[in-house]
C-alpha cells in the first residue's frame, strides 16, 4: 500500500489561500489538501515554493483601484426623545474603492497548475 503524507500543517500561507480558493470554488465549504503518494514533508515545500515562484515570475503583483463594495441609497430617518422628534433626509453612500491585485485570481492558477504537473494532487478531506 502506497503511503500518502497529509500537510495541512506546514502549508506555506500562499498555498494555503490558493488551496482554499480552490476548495470553496469547488464545492463551498469542503476542505481540499495536496497529495503526493510517497512524498517527503521537503518535497512539498520544494515544490510548492517553486510553483509559487515560477506564478510570481509569469504574474507579478499588479495593483489597481477597483470597487470593492457597491453604493447604495441610505433611507431617510426619524428619531424621537424626550424633546420632541426629529427627522433627516436619505442620502447616497458612493462605492468605496480600493487596491486590488488584478493578477492574484491567475497566480493562484498557475500555481496549482503547477503543483499538478509536479504530480500532486488536490484531495478533498473530510
């Protein structure tokens, strides 16, 4: 029987996030793994640094200012207390902006494309 090591444990943060991304696109909330049959703790971290620098290489980190949540129209209000009541008229909230690396979505792929021609695979667990 062919031994198969598990390593969630020492997963570099970057695998991890590519690994997870992956897992949720997949199937929502199940937990996906990379597996090696007879592949050492070293051989994992090799070749996932590796992968994670030939991604780097081919997609480097490219920021731009993108919508990161949508405007919207905040109602208007009426409040009272112990001096009589009081109203406000609704106002516009505009989309908040902010840096996004446009390139992350594409890394992340050629990771894991990576990792699979390395022979590894993404296993769901549990």
């Amino acid at each position: 029987m062919t031994n198969m090591l598990r390593f969630s444990s020492l997963r570099p943060a970057r695998a991890l996030a590519a690994g997870a991304l992956l897992a949720m696109a997949l199937s929502g909330c199940a937990r996906y793994e990379w597996f090696k049959p007879g592949a050492t703790q070293s051989d994992y971290s090799q070749a996932v640094y590796a992968c994670n620098m030939e991604a780097a290489h081919a997609y480097p980190p490219l920021l731009a200012m993108q919508q990161v949540a949508p405007g919207y129209f905040a109602p208007g209000y009426m409040r009272c207390g112990p001096y009589g009541c009081w109203s406000g008229p609704g106002y516009f909230v505009p989309p908040a902006m902010g840096a996004v690396d446009v390139n992350q979505g594409n890394r992340d792929q050629a990771a894991n494309q990576c990792m699979q021609a390395r022979g590894w695979q993404l296993v769901k667990v549990k």
